[in-house]
C-alpha cells in the first residue's frame, strides 16, 4: 500500500470523530437520541429593579458566538507559535483563568461579546450547543437555550441569563443558534470523507447524498424554525424574570459566516490530489463547497432570520454574517498559511490581511495537540476578533440596530479587523 493510502485510510479513520458547529455524535441523555427535558421555572413574584452599573453584552447560542477556535491567529504546518495568539489557556473562563466553567464549551477571550468601551461582555455559548441541552456521547455537557438545572450544577444557557440579568445591566443578548439543530457538523465530516475516498475522476460527493441532502428539506427547516423560535422565547422569558421590562434590553440574533469558498476559481489549492486537505485543511471537492454555500448554509442562515421574525419579539435586530469572511476563507486565494505569504508570526504587520480567518479542518495534526479536532471550520482569533466588531457596531452606541457585516479594508483598527455593518 502507498504512503498516500495509508494516510487516507488513517484520516477516515478519524473523521468520526470530527465536529464543526457541534459535537457530531447522538446526544446521550435519559433516552438515547433525545434532548434533555426542560426544567420549568417561575417567575419572582418581587422582582427587584433593573441592576445598576455598567451595561453588558451577553452572548449566547453555539461556537460561533463561544469563541471556538479563537486561540488561533491563521494557520502554520510548520509553526505552532506562528499563529498560537493566546496560548493553551484561550478556553479558561473560570475567575481564577485555571479551567473552563463547562468543559468543551470553548469559550475564549477572543468571543464576540467583550465589545469594550465601557461596556462589559459576558459569554454563555457554548460550543455544540442546540436550542435545548443535551449530554455529549464524550460526557461533555452542552447547555441549550433553555432552563435546564440538574443535582450537579449544570444549567441551561437560558437560567444562566437569568440569573447573571439579576445583578448585572444587560442591555443587549446576542445569539448564534441553528447551525447544530441542522447537524451541520457531520454534513462537513461526510464531505470531507468523500474528497479522501475518491479519485478526482470519479468524485464520490457529499452532495448527492439523500441523507445529506435531507438535512436541509422543508420539513427538517420548518422543524428547526420552531425549535429556534421557541428558544429565543425563552431568553425573552429569561429577562422577565430578571425583572426586566422587554423594552429596557436588546435582542440580536445572528446569521453563519461562509467558511469555504463558493466558486470554482476563488480556491487556493487545486482538487486533484490530496493538497486541499494536507497542506490546506480544507479538504471539500468544488461542488460540494459550492452546495453548501448555495444550499446547506443558505437554508441555515434562512431558517435563523425566519425563526427570528416568528419569534414575536418586539425589537429584534438580525446581524448578517453570510459575507464577512469572504476574501479571508479558508483556502481561498489571496490569503495563506503564514509560509505561503513569507510571515513567522500573528503579530507581524499584515498578518490580518494576508492569512485566513477560519480554521483548518484538523485530521492527523490533532492526534497529540495542540490543535483540538472540535477547532475545525470555526472562526479562529481574526475572525472571532472581526465578529466583535461587527457586534460593536450593532450594539451603536447602545442604540442596537440591524445590518450585514463585511470587510471594509485592510489593516487593524484597535487590534480588529476593518468592518462594515450597511
């Protein structure tokens, strides 16, 4: 067997194990394949006044608003330091920066909610999360939008808010909430286990697979739509009985970036050979990339905005993230690992411009760390740190409003990538 073989067959080997937005194993729970039932809570009959003091921005929903993989700054096969911007300690968000408060939920200092400027950030996302929680197979707990409470300390995202709303001034929530209900995550792993398993002349795809391309029918969008909807009714009942008034706080709800490019001539790496996947990370055939920018992502990001509007909450602002990476995706030309563009390091000027914001999908070089399989296809340290801006500018001043985010130059303003909200 050749060497190209043996590194295939070791790759599907692992890609069982890979996850995007979410853990892409079945929830194990009090029945298998089932959520954790949703622990009801009343209302305080006294609910004091709004808390005092600084507003914050809270962030609530799945990786995408957690952090994931934001400890990185670009990509390196030859140096971990060269893109390593905050260190094996990215995920501890416990007061003491020993450990993560929920283990695997990933939520790193570079999440979207520390907006700064006098006002205080606090993130409850949790990387894998669904609108209602669940027990990975790994063990790991993954708080949903919801009341959840067990004998052991863990709670939902939604009894979270509320009690934090208690003694803190929220005045805006943002979600990120979907991508997981859609099991998005083992449609990536399929795609990319069909690029390793067939030949560039007869390309097994992901997507003309019926399993796959069921993911993301009408029925399946109309489910998750309700499943949404009815989530974000619980943030809402989360800062009531806070004691807030709905018109003294903000909610915002979030659309998914592209990750991939879309188009045939925007790739960095031919895909013929193994290249896209062993030196890019990114290891999707043209047509597959294509259907999941055209269908799996639009139906995602369709389905969010749709959940938002029948929601029946007054106010909501939608921040649209479809097109904020473009330019900066994963594999797409113009950008590259920091040996392909003549950088050694994060911190050098340019680096922002000229190295990509999303993640590789890691396979082999997460077998001994310190890149972490459940990194893949996030937003790493630019992207989150270009989320945050855009957040910034929704938030306006504490005035929120509605709007699509993209690049709008070249450079760092504050640390941050130049966005636009229009």
């Amino acid at each position: 067997m050749s060497a190209a073989r043996r590194w295939v067959g070791i790759v599907a080997a692992m890609l069982p194990g890979f996850c995007l937005i979410a853990v892409a194993v079945p929830p194990t729970a009090a029945a298998p394949g089932t959520s954790l039932p949703v622990v009801s809570v009343s209302a305080n009959p006294q609910a004091p006044g709004l808390p005092t003091g600084k507003p914050y921005v809270v962030a609530l929903g799945d990786s995408y608003s957690s952090g994931e993989a934001g400890r990185w700054a670009g990509s390196s096969n030859d140096s971990v330091s060269a893109a390593d911007a905050l260190g094996p300690t990215a995920y501890f968000d416990n007061a003491s920066r020993t450990a993560e408060r929920v283990p695997g939920c990933h939520r790193s200092r570079s999440s979207e909610a520390h907006i700064g400027g006098g006002v205080g950030g606090a993130t409850f996302s949790c990387s894998g999360a669904r609108t209602t929680t669940y027990f990975a197979r790994s063990g790991d707990f993954k708080p949903g939008l919801d009341f959840y409470r067990d004998a052991d300390g863990h709670v939902g995202q939604a009894r979270a808010l509320m009690r934090f709303a208690s003694t803190h001034r929220v005045a805006m929530v943002v979600v990120s909430i979907g991508g997981n209900d859609f099991d998005f995550g083992s449609v990536v792993r399929r795609c990319v286990t069909a690029f390793l398993t067939s030949p560039s002349w007869a390309k097994d795809l992901c997507s003309d697979d019926a399993e796959v391309v069921d993911n993301f029918s009408d029925d399946r969008a109309a489910m998750v739509t309700a499943h949404i909807s009815l989530a974000l009714r619980r943030v809402r009942d989360a800062m009531r009985r806070a004691g807030y008034r709905d018109a003294a706080w903000s909610l915002v709800v979030q659309t998914y970036p592209s990750p991939l490019p879309g188009r045939r001539g925007l790739w960095r790496y031919p895909q013929r050979g193994f290249t896209r996947q062993s030196t890019g990370g990114c290891g999707f055939w043209n047509a597959d990339a294509r259907w999941a920018n055209r269908q799996a992502l639009a139906t995602i990001n369709d389905t969010v905005e749709a959940a938002a509007s029948r929601s029946g909450i007054a106010g909501t602002k939608v921040l649209d993230l479809a097109a904020a990476f473009n330019g900066r995706r994963l594999c797409e030309s113009g950008v590259g690992l920091y040996e392909e563009v003549g950088l050694t390091s994060w911190q050098q000027p340019g680096a922002v411009d000229r190295t990509e914001w999303v993640n590789q999908i890691r396979t082999l070089s997460a077998l001994l760390g310190p890149y972490d399989i459940q990194e893949s296809l996030h937003p790493n340290y630019w992207g989150h740190l270009a989320l945050r801006r855009c957040v910034r500018k929704v938030y306006h001043r504490g005035a929120p409003r509605s709007g699509s985010c993209t690049i709008a130059g070249r450079g760092l303003v504050n640390g941050e990538p130049r966005m636009r909200l229009s």
